[in-house]
C-alpha cells in the first residue's frame, strides 16, 4: 500500500498550502512601516487590520463546518484562496482606513475556509497512525513560509513598493494555492479506493464494513457539544490563544531594550524556522505519547520559554536562540497543533469536521482579545514584564482546562 497510498502527495499539498497561504497571512508586519508612511494613517489605526482579521477568523472558523458540509472540502478552500487574493487586492488599491478594514475582514475568512481547519480535516481523514505528525509536517509549511515570503516581500517592496507587491503576492501565491488544492489535495482516502495511513489489516480485508466504523469512531456532534469536556475545551483553547499571541510582541520587547529594527526583523525569521522544526518534534511526542503529554509537554515549555526570553533578553546571540528555541516548542506558531490534537482526542473523527472550526475559533478569539490586553499591561509598567507573566500564568490556567477536558473526554472514556 505504501507505493500507491496517495496521502504522501496530500500532506505535500496541505504543505504548500500553509507555506502560500498562512505563510501569507504572517507577513503584514513588512508592509506596515510603507503603509504608513505613504498614507498618513496612525500606525494604531493600520495595527487594527490585523485585529478585524483575527475577529472575523473567529467568526469564518465557526462557520467551517457548515460551509465544508454544504460545499466540500476543495470548494470551501477555494473560497478562501479567492478571498486571499481578492484582500491584497484590496488592500493594493486602499486610500482610507475603511477600505483596509474590508480587506482585512475579507482576510478573515482566508484564515478560517483555507488554513488549519481545512488541512487539518483532510489529513485527519487520510492518518489514523503518524496522524499528529503529518498535520505539523503539513502546519510547519505556514512558519518556513512566513520566514522566507517575508523576506522575499521585503526585496519586492523596494523595487516595486507596496501596492504592487500586494498584488504580486495576491496573485503569484493565490495561483499556487489553487494547483495544489486542484491537483495534490484529495478529500479521503475512498476516492482512490484506500483506507487512511494505519487502518488495521482486518479493516483492509473486509472493507465494506469495518472502513465505515473505523472512519466513523467518535462521537456525533451535537452530542459532543452538550458534554462539559466540550467546553473545557474552548476555554482551555481561549487561553491558549491569548497567551501565545505574546509571540508578536518579541520584536517590540527588543527593541525596548536596544535592538535595532533591522536585527529584531532577522532574529523572528530565525525564530520562524526554529518553529518549524519544533512543530515537526512535537507532532511525533504526540503520535508516540498521545495529547495529554503533547499539550502538557508544549504549555510548560511555553511557560519556560516565557521566562526565559524575557530574563535573557538581548544579552547574546547564544543564549537568545536557545530561550527562542524552548519558547518556539509552545509559541504561537506551534499553538496552531493544538486544537486538531486535542479535538480528535476528546470526540474522536467521526464529526471532527464540524467540531475543529469551533476548537479553531477559540484559538483566534484569543488572538483577538490578547492585543488590548498585552497594550494594557504594558502600561501599567511600562515594560514588558507584566505581559510575559501573565501570559505565562494563562498558559497555566489553559492547561489545567484543557487536562480537565482530555481526562473526561466521552471519546477516550468509552474507547471506541
């Protein structure tokens, strides 16, 4: 089976997918400083583009499901390719603030049809073994991404500015998303007649009966959604979401201390590539260990990465790749495992289509409400020793809920 198993090429596709398009969307930060600069607006008021993304991801990701059931999985991506490219249109053509915030709210529902959700769901069709780390091969896509289309962003900007890249960008990466979705990604395995990576071989003999039962373990949605592990689980994720969003304020917090803006730009791509390589680390702990350890394993290294990067700050080059690099096996880049881990755990993969978008839309609600709350704890200090603490504390908290949730999960309790 493993010549002609056609889930190689689909963790491929999912691959180029999260390189394109998360990748993608990980990159307003170089065009910030040329917006601003040649509109006139506030650096608080284009700051709020990312916060209209974030909320209306919230609102697309609940809706995934739906719109999956409705459509299909290729469609539902396609929508949200054409949304990518349509908001760098947009934001291409923007002379007002309004303007901006459509494109950014079109943004939202790139993240919420294209992304983690939809390559989460096909990839946990196609795996029942090495099914954890597929998904972060597949995830680690969006970090290289984000580290390399920056970079290349940043040399096209100088040459063309930043309305024109905008359109290079929406069109050269929208263009790649769709080959791979059209021809590398395939919804489930029974439309090449294969069973998904790891089905028993009593399964293969007999595949009439038991392909169905095992491609339908878990537990229906609407019962899933009246347990208390259903909402453990989303407040858990909210925390998660809060706490990692930290992430983004690594190149503020060294340039408080003197970093140049140039030097802090090259260490976050660095800190990108560390990602990568972390998601692929942690998504074999959790095929070998199982979510209870991935998640504790990932949040406490969180905590100590807190910690860390925070006391070590920009003393030297050594020790701040090695804080960078306890911080990436549970930062916000990583965070983006979690809820696929922890969703599949709990109910199992029978509905797990129409429960991700809800586990997904925790994780960005907490993006959402995290900048306020970050902005509002360093004013009260006026550095960024409140921020990483606290957030270290919610990271805790997040935890403790989301081991709630896993310890009386019906799916793991019932061993279906």
């Amino acid at each position: 089976m493993s010549e002609k198993f056609s889930g190689w090429r689909v963790v491929g596709g999912c691959f180029i997918i999260m390189f394109v398009i998360q990748g993608g969307m990980q990159t307003f930060a170089v065009f910030l400083p040329s917006i601003v600069a040649d509109t006139g607006f506030s650096l608080v008021e284009i700051s709020l583009i990312s916060s209209f993304a974030c909320v209306f991801a919230f609102f697309s990701n609940m809706l995934f499901g739906r719109v999956l059931k409705k459509f299909g999985l290729k469609i539902t991506v396609i929508i949200g390719i054409v949304c990518y490219s349509v908001h760098f249109y947009i934001f291409a053509l923007a002379n007002s603030l309004l303007v901006f915030y459509v494109g950014a709210i079109i943004g939202g529902f790139v993240i919420g049809f294209s992304t983690v959700a939809a390559c989460s769901v096909v990839l946990t069709n196609w795996f029942v073994e090495k099914r954890a780390l597929m998904i972060s091969i597949a995830f680690s896509g969006s970090m290289f991404g984000g580290a390399i289309i920056m970079y290349l962003l940043g040399l096209l900007i100088d040459l063309y500015g930043w309305r024109m890249t905008y359109v290079i960008q929406g069109t050269v990466l929208g263009l790649m998303a769709l080959i791979a979705i059209l021809f590398l990604i395939i919804e489930a395995p029974d439309r090449k007649g294969q069973l998904p990576y790891g089905t028993d071989k009593a399964a293969e003999a007999n595949v009439k009966t038991n392909q169905e039962q095992q491609a339908e373990q878990g537990i229906e949605v609407s019962k899933a959604k009246r347990t208390p592990c259903f909402f453990l689980m989303l407040a858990g994720l909210l925390l998660v979401g809060i706490a990692t969003n930290i992430e983004n304020y690594l190149p503020a917090f060294w340039q408080s201390m003197g970093m140049s803006v140039v030097d802090s730009a090259k260490m976050m791509a660095v800190y990108a590539f560390l990602a990568g390589i972390a998601a692929i680390i942690l998504g074999k702990i959790s095929d070998k260990m199982g979510a209870k350890i991935y998640t504790l394993l990932t949040l406490v290294l969180f905590v100590a990465g807190c910690l860390a990067v925070y006391f070590v700050g920009i003393i030297a080059t050594a020790p701040m790749l090695g804080a960078l690099l306890v911080f990436a096996l549970g930062g916000k880049k990583t965070s983006n495992l979690v809820p696929p881990q922890v969703t599949v755990a709990c109910f199992g993969r029978k509905d797990y289509c129409l429960l991700i978008g809800s586990a997904q839309a925790m994780l960005q609600l907490g993006i959402a409400v995290s900048n306020p709350i970050i902005g509002k704890l360093y004013a009260v200090g006026e550095n960024y020793f409140l921020p990483f603490m606290v957030m270290a504390v919610l990271a805790i908290a997040a935890l403790l809920l989301i081991q709630a949730s896993l310890r009386f999960a019906p799916y793991q309790s019932k061993k279906f």
